[in-house]
C-alpha cells in the first residue's frame, strides 16, 4: 500500500509495520510518500507516540547516488525518536551490487521472518503454505466472447475533460510537432530534439522541471508476446480483483484488448527480477523448465540468474521465448503478477513557455547498446520515441508534468553556472530560454530607461535609426512607452509631443520593427 494512500492516523495503534521505501532525487522521498513524510516529521509530534510499535525498514537505493537510501536512514532514525521499536537495523539495498538489491534483501528477510513470527507465531489452525505453491492472482481476466460494439479503449484514452492538470491518472495526449536529430549521423550517440503541443492541455511549466511520458511496446513485441503464451491480442476482456477494495489499474480500459493490455501496460522489455522467476516456476508444468527456474530463483543460484539475465540486459519476452513450455502454459489472471507495468520515463524540459507558448521540448538520447545478445539492447521509451514521426500522420504521446529538483533564480540579472554535458543541457536550454524571454518583455524596456540620456543623444542629435524584434505579446507596447518616457525625461517634451516624436520617427523609417506572435 503506497504509504499516502494509508490513513497516517492509525500509525499509532499499529503493533508491526513493514515500510519499503525508495529515495528519489536528492535524497528526496518518492510521490508517493512526500504526504506521510510531512506528517511524520512534524515537530510537535510527542516522543512517545510510536512506542506500541515494532517496525523495520527496507530501504531500495543505488549507491552510485550521494544520498544512497537517505531516506530509509532517517526514517529508521525518526520512528526511533517517535518510540518505535525497530527488530532490526535498516536494511539497505543496492542497485549497484552485482546481485542487486536482493543481495542485502535475503539475508535480511530472513532475519526478519524469525524475528516476526517469534513475536507473532503461526496460529495452530493455519497452515505454512509450501514452497512452489502460488499465491492467488490478484486479478481475474474474464474473456468476452466478443469486441464490445464501442471502443472502450478509444473513450478510455480520450476521457472526459479532467478535473485538474494532466496526472499520471490521466495524462494529456500530446500531439508531436517535430522529431529532429540534433547530432550528426555520423556520431554514435543518436539524440533527438522533441517538440509537443500542449495547446489546452493546462499544463504549466518552469525552467528545472520535468515531464513524464509513458512509452508503448513494439508491436512486433506485442505479437511476438502473445503468440509464445497462446493469445488472441483481439480478444477483450473485464478485469477483476479478488479482494474487496482492490483498485484496478487506472491506466487500463474496461473492458480491454489484450493487445492494449500487452502494447500499453506489460513491461515485456524489462529485465525480470528474482521474483519473476519465482513466480514462472510455480506455473511451470515442464519438469526441466522448472527445474531451471527454481534454481534461478532460489538464494544460491543468483550468480548464475546474474550471468544469464542481469549483465545481458535479457528481458521479459526474451525469457518467456527461452521457457517456450512454460510460457504457454501461463494462466492470463497471472499476467498482472507475473510482470510489471510499464513505467513513465522523466525528462527534463528543454524549453521555456515564455519564448515557446503552448510548446514542450525535451531532448533525447537514443539508447542503443550491445551485449552477448544477438539483438541490440534498446531503451523502451526513446527507442519508441524515435520511432514516431509527427510528418506521416498524427502521433499523440501520454504526457504530464511534475516538479523538478532545480529552482533558477528569479532575477535575470544574477549569475549562474551551468554544468550539463550532453542531453543535462536540457534544463539550462530552458532555463536561457526563459532568461531571454524575460529580457525581452521586462528587462529591455528598463535597461531603455537606464540609458535615457544616451538614447534621446542618438535619436535626436545624431539621428540614429531604431530597430525593433521579438514576440509581439506586450513587448512592443512596453518599449514604446519606454521610448515616450525617455523623450518626456531627457528632451524635457510633453505627453502628447512624445507620442508625436515616436510617431515621426516611425514614419521616417528611423523607428522599424518585425514582430511575431
């Protein structure tokens, strides 16, 4: 359960909480904690508030981060100071070790399971469910025999208009305008500058934050996927859960294609973790496939998981295409369980509403890599992205926006250096565009003011000429009054001679301006 969508008040009368949590950015907690983190940080919380509480804490972190698992440490530290009583020191797992995170996750889980069921034992009349036995889907998948008369994935898609922004719930569908690449054909690394349309799309953006997109699968992965398990990617089904008040995916129609099931929301092109395989084995009706799946999955056969799975970078599909017998034997209401969904990807903005209203740019690098592998690896989202091209027809991408970690400041006259070799230029290209823009609209106009003298002495004694360009919203006005301004202050001419002294100079071509909207 994300811990914002758990009711934080009961934190008090629970007796044993697990909390898994990630660290994001700079030591930031994730979205969906960033609730609860105020909340349980906050200074006027008594000492003793948490003292019926046994807890641990499995921290998911990458060491190659300055703040690895920041956020797993403190918060260990603050139940502590709140009273909890923690079973066991915080576990600290790591992306980076050869084995993963499941390197300091087993030892430690089964440290934890001996502490857990010594405080809480088995009751007599329940029984330990055997390895190999797999726990009940979590979703059932009820065939149709036919296509529903509409489309409910179309309506899905489009929806009513939102309440809000774009969310992840329901993200803005945005037309791509153009698909550049920026570097040359001979370089090796391919990156594309992206332009959206966001007209009405109410989103709203700053120099430093980022948008999210949700990438699709290939379809020959798609078709791929569902001929290795045996099925029809026209066929529709309803989705339901097992438990009461289990949500269904948002990001899924009712009913729904199984092609937009696998197209839209398996991650087919991932790299399976441990559990995968855990999973995979418990479904197997093959006796070798098995077999080679329970060592996959069992503590001392994650070097050779590693060897095959991890350092090849072989994904989902590719596992499934390896255990043909198994994969065709996988029941559908095991699909949610089996594999994950696809996640959004973040980029940074690299464009500035105020110099490109109702437009989003990003930059991206194509990832595109070999292993031992036959087929090249490829990033699912900039690989999908490259992909589209807005000039064969409409191309919509899922999008929203969120915060980023880097605030510019607000004056445009304060200095900054700016470090971001390859596509890390993406925010500070914003982040210029957006000083320019502001030039053009606020700090002309002052600096015409700040150089009167010099301006009336070139316009009216040495008879220079005046020349004007940029955005046409508001720009032009603000610099003609500035103008009228300077002829009031330094040529001692009332309002109205002013205005005819701009006017003249306008009609004598010594006043000329090209602006666009």
């Amino acid at each position: 359960q994300a811990l914002d969508s758990y009711s934080v008040v009961n934190l008090i009368s629970e007796p044993l909480v697990i909390f898994v949590c990630a660290t994001a950015g700079q030591g930031d907690p994730p979205d969906n904690m960033k609730n609860f983190w105020r909340f349980i940080f906050r200074k006027n919380l008594p000492p003793t508030s948490l003292c019926q509480m046994d807890f641990a804490v499995l921290g998911l972190g990458d060491s190659s981060y300055a703040k690895f698992n920041f956020v797993a440490k403190k918060l260990h530290r603050r139940l502590l100071q709140l009273g909890g009583s923690a079973l066991l020191p915080a576990c600290l797992g790591d992306d980076q070790h050869e084995l993963g995170p499941d390197a300091a996750i087993d030892p430690w889980l089964h440290d934890l399971w001996e502490k857990v069921l010594g405080l809480y034992p088995v009751p007599p009349d329940l029984g330990v469910i055997p390895p190999g036995v797999p726990l009940p889907s979590k979703f059932t998948l009820h065939f149709l025999p036919e296509a529903p008369k509409m489309c409910s994935e179309e309506q899905h898609v489009a929806g009513a208009d939102p309440p809000g922004p774009p969310s992840e719930q329901q993200p803005f569908l945005a037309p791509m305008v153009t698909n550049q690449r920026v570097t040359s054909p001979s370089h090796f690394q391919d990156v594309r500058l992206i332009e959206f349309d966001i007209t009405g799309s109410g989103l709203s953006f700053a120099a430093g934050d980022v948008v999210l997109i949700r990438p699709q699968n290939q379809a020959s992965h798609v078709q791929q996927f569902c001929q290795v398990l045996g099925l029809d990617p026209d066929q529709y089904f309803t989705l339901l859960p097992r438990e009461p008040g289990v949500p269904c995916p948002t990001q899924l129609p009712q009913p729904c294609s199984v092609r937009h099931l696998v197209s839209h929301y398996l991650d087919v092109a991932s790299v399976p973790r441990r559990s995968f395989f855990e999973l995979l084995a418990c479904l197997s009706p093959h006796e070798l496939e098995r077999e080679k799946l329970l060592q996959f999955s069992a503590p001392q056969g994650q070097e050779e998981l590693y060897s095959y799975c991890n350092r090849p970078r072989r994904t989902v599909l590719e596992v499934l295409c390896d255990f043909p017998h198994t994969a065709g034997a996988v029941p559908a209401d095991y699909l949610l369980d089996l594999i994950p969904p696809i996640r959004p990807r973040a980029f940074s903005i690299a464009s500035s509403l105020l110099a490109h209203p109702s437009r989003l740019q990003i930059l991206v690098a194509v990832v595109h890599y070999r292993t031992r592998l036959k087929e090249p690896r490829r990033g699912l989202c900039s690989s999908w992205l490259a992909s589209l091209d807005p000039g064969r027809g409409s191309v919509q991408v899922p999008l929203w926006v969120r915060p980023g970690s880097l605030t510019f400041p607000e004056t445009p006259d304060t200095p900054v250096i700016m470090v971001g070799p390859g596509t890390g230029v993406a925010p500070f290209r914003a982040a210029v565009q957006e000083r320019v823009a502001r030039g053009q609209t606020a700090y002309v106009q002052h600096r015409l003011r700040e150089l009167g003298p010099l301006v009336w002495d070139l316009l009216d004694r040495r008879g220079a000429y005046f020349y004007l360009a940029g955005n046409a919203k508001g720009m032009p006005a603000d610099v003609s009054e500035a103008l009228t301004s300077v002829f009031q202050e330094e040529g001692g001419l009332s309002g109205p001679d002013a205005a005819n002294y701009l006017a003249r100079l306008q009609r004598t071509m010594r006043f000329q301006s090209e602006t666009w909207a």
